[in-house]
C-alpha cells in the first residue's frame, strides 16, 4: 500500500500546542545544571540526598511528541524498499477557529507552530508536493459560540482556508490530491 500511494492528507491541530521542548527551555535546565555543580566537593554532592526518581517513564515511541512522528512517517514513505518518489501532501490544520489571528494563512502558521515538519517539507521538495489547508468543522469555538452555532446551517459552519479553497467545500483538498495524481 505505501508504494502504490501518490498523496495522502496529514492532519494536526491548531488547539494544541507544540508538544516538544524549545531551544530556549534548556537554558534553565542549565542553570540548575550549574548551581547544582557548585554544590559539588571533590565529585560528591554536598546535602544532596541521593533518590530513585519513580517518575521516570521508560521511552516508547508511541509517546513522542507529534511533529517528529509525522516527519519520521513522512521520511518513512521514501525510505527503502520503497522507491523514493514525489508525492503529493495536504496538510490539514484542524480546529482552525482556535487560531488567534482569523487572518493567518495555514501555511504560515505551520512555519510557525510546526516548524520542525515545514522544514522538512521545504527541504523535500523533490519528494513532496504539499498544500496547507486550515480546517475548522465547528466553525467556532464552544461554549462561547454555542448559540450563534446552532443558529447556523451546519454545512455553513465547516469553514476551510487556503489555496482558493471554497468557505465551506471540505472536498477541496481531496480535490487537489485526486487531480494531480498520476
């Protein structure tokens, strides 16, 4: 099945945050790294009292955060035995209302909040072709838009964003995959 497919939809969600630890974070990580060395008398720590952490989860793939396994799955599909080839990639961002600024394109937004996975898509343009489509199916947030949203025809409430897409037509983007496919 994985040599035979020429696009396929990648979904993430706007509500959630990056789930991986940022650059900067290790800064304070450091610092306790060296108050902590400060402490140390001929390579003992001093009235540190030593402690099995049993908080300490085993690691499982599963748990890894969200944008290295889609960039691990992405790189997986041209990976051998499978013949590296181009192929076609719409990233969906759902939950698109959750989006602060109304006026953000999704492709932006993905520099920005999945920087890791544009990257890798900026830099595999021999093997992915890839569109970025912002997706809300509510069309709000809830329970602060619940009343406008009942008052609204559901297929209106579907709103999708980018390339040209039309407000409401959630077939876009399989459109596109459909029609550039070999």
């Amino acid at each position: 099945m994985l040599q035979e497919i020429d696009g396929m939809l990648l979904f993430t969600n706007a509500d959630r945050g990056a789930d991986d630890i940022r650059l900067e974070q290790f800064g304070e990580l450091l610092d306790e790294a060296i108050e902590a060395s400060k402490d140390l008398v001929e390579g003992e720590p001093v009235g540190v009292k030593e402690s099995v952490n049993e908080d300490v989860v085993p690691f499982e793939p599963l748990n890894m955060p969200e944008e290295p396994l889609l960039v691990e799955i992405l790189q997986i599909l041209n990976r051998p035995p499978r013949a590296p080839r181009k192929r076609m990639l719409a990233i969906i961002v759902s939950a698109w209302d959750e989006v602060q600024d109304n006026r953000a394109e999704p492709e932006e937004w993905l520099r920005q909040h999945r920087p890791m996975l544009w990257q890798y898509l900026r830099s595999n343009t021999t093997l992915w072709e890839s569109r970025v489509y912002g997706v809300s199916a509510q069309g709000g947030r809830l329970p602060q838009d619940k009343v406008a949203l009942q008052c609204t025809i559901p297929g209106q409430r579907v709103q999708i964003v980018g390339h040209q897409a039309q407000p409401h037509d959630l077939t876009d983007p399989i459109d596109w995959l459909m029609a550039n496919t070999e």
